[in-house]
C-alpha cells in the first residue's frame, strides 16, 4: 500500500488499509479527503427506508444494497430475503456495517440505540462487547482506531460524516429499530441470511458474477447540482448496464435523487419531499 500524505490531505492508492496508520493519522488530524476508496463514514440512514421498498421486494430475494450506514442492509434483513450482497466504494463502509451488524448480535435494544445514535456512542464497555465476534479484519481496525483515541474525538473527527445522528430520526427511517420486538427478529434473520461485501462502486457492478432480483443504488444524484439533462444521462446508462448484467427477469432497481429527471416511461418516479424515488423494473 502508498500513501501520498501532504499538508492536510491523505490519498490512498490502494484499497487494502493499513490500520494502524488510519487511527494514527486520525489522531493526527490529517485527514481531510482521502480519495475515491476512503470517504467519511455515514453513521445513518438519509432516506427513510419505508419510501424506498416494498416487503415484496425484500423478502425471498437476492438483494444488493448499498453499504453506506449499515441501516439499509439491516432494514432489509428484517424483511427475510434470501441473500443481501453490498457495495461500497468506501471499503471503511465495510467495517461499519459489520460493526452494526456484531452490534444487533450481541447488544439488546436499548444498548444498540445508544451505541449508534445516543448523546454519547461509542463507549468502550459496550464496544468491547460487540468487538467478541467481528471478523478479524473489523476487529484489527476499531481497536486501532479507539486504542489511544477517546470516541468522542473519533467521532468528531473526519472519519465520520458530520451530519446530525439522533435516535429520534432512528426509530423514523429504520423498521428494524422502530421497537424492541422488531430488533429481535432483526436479530433472528440475520442468523439464516447469506451476507457478502464487494468493494465497487455503482459503475463498477458487472464485475460481480451474480444476478439479483432487487437492487438498491442509493443517492446517485445528490446534491452535487447536476442538471437534469446530465442526470438524466447518467440514470438511463447506469441502470442500462446494471440491468443487463446484474438484474434478474422481473428484477427491479431502486435509486433515489435530489434531483427532478425526466425520464422514460419504463421509469416510475416517486416525489416524496425534496427526495425523487426512481424504479425500473426489467421485462
């Protein structure tokens, strides 16, 4: 692994970290954009997951879902599906989700609440709990991370995206968490589900060698001000490869954008809010 370290700005040129130095150059403050495989861990859902899916597009499924939060894949667990694959160009998205995932395994409801999304998370009691059963990998990065470092100065670093996490918008956007009862059958499913991780970004999808009947991009407009006829172009080619390659007969993708687009009849598009739904469902 290289890294190219200036003044503020850490690049990695490869997709394999080095623990130690990543809390170490956290602890440095150095980290203010570390390129296209290292990006600020989003440490919640953005969307409300009820406006993104239907049960039927969820339970006995093949899904792909982003990797960004752990919400998304946890969500969808509930739901029973018969595998969930991720995908995150950010292979720290990797870590996060394993660490949420550990957490639903080991922690009862309350503690999982205020580890993720209380006034104070991250405290090292419960964090050695959930540390017992991550994978080696996972387990290497978070006790780098909060060896020498207080989880507050973590979470307040650029590690982590920045934005507001509350249990309030919680319990709104995730059904898993929307009661203790539901938590436990999170918790039950995700026992008999198959799970598997790859490091792509949406574009880079048909280089899996897998067919799936839902598939969940994400925010792939944002708001990074593209026009409409932009958008437009990059939804119609980026969902015309993934459905040749990766979307089984009847299969359905699911995107969301900030951005109204107009597009093709074979698209239905959901206004909820300020937020564009987008499906397309293959014939």
């Amino acid at each position: 692994m290289s890294l190219i370290i200036n003044q503020d700005c850490v690049v990695f040129n490869d997709i394999i970290l080095d623990h130690a130095n990543v809390a170490n150059l956290i602890r440095r403050n150095l980290i203010t954009d570390a390129g296209e495989y290292y990006k600020p861990i989003e440490r919640a859902a953005r969307e409300p997951f009820s406006q993104l899916f239907t049960i039927n597009e969820i339970k006995g499924k093949d899904v792909l879902t982003t990797g960004v939060s752990g919400d998304y894949f946890l969500s969808i667990a509930k739901y029973k599906p018969n595998s969930i694959s991720v995908f995150s160009q950010n292979i720290l998205d990797k870590y996060f989700q394993e660490l949420k995932i550990a957490g639903v395994l080991t922690l009862n409801y309350n503690e999982y609440l205020q580890f993720f999304y209380g006034n104070r998370p991250f405290n090292n009691y419960t964090l050695t709990k959930i540390l017992k059963i991550l994978s080696k990998e996972s387990c290497d990065f978070w006790i780098a991370l909060f060896k020498n470092n207080n989880p507050e100065i973590v979470l307040k670093s650029k590690l982590f995206d920045q934005r507001p996490v509350n249990i309030k918008n919680a319990l709104a956007f995730n059904p898993y968490l929307v009661c203790e009862s539901e938590y436990l059958n999170t918790k039950d499913a995700l026992m008999n589900i198959y799970y598997s991780f790859y490091n792509l970004s949406s574009v880079g999808l048909n280089e899996i060698k897998k067919s799936f009947d839902t598939i969940y991009l994400g925010n792939i407009i944002g708001f990074n001000g593209l026009d409409k006829s932009t958008s437009r172009y990059l939804i119609l080619n980026l969902f015309g490869e993934i459905a040749k390659k990766n979307l089984k007969e009847n299969g359905i993708i699911i995107a969301s954008s900030y951005t109204d687009v107009n597009l093709d009849e074979q698209f239905k598009v959901k206004k909820q809010n300020s937020l564009n739904i987008i499906k397309y469902q293959k014939k």
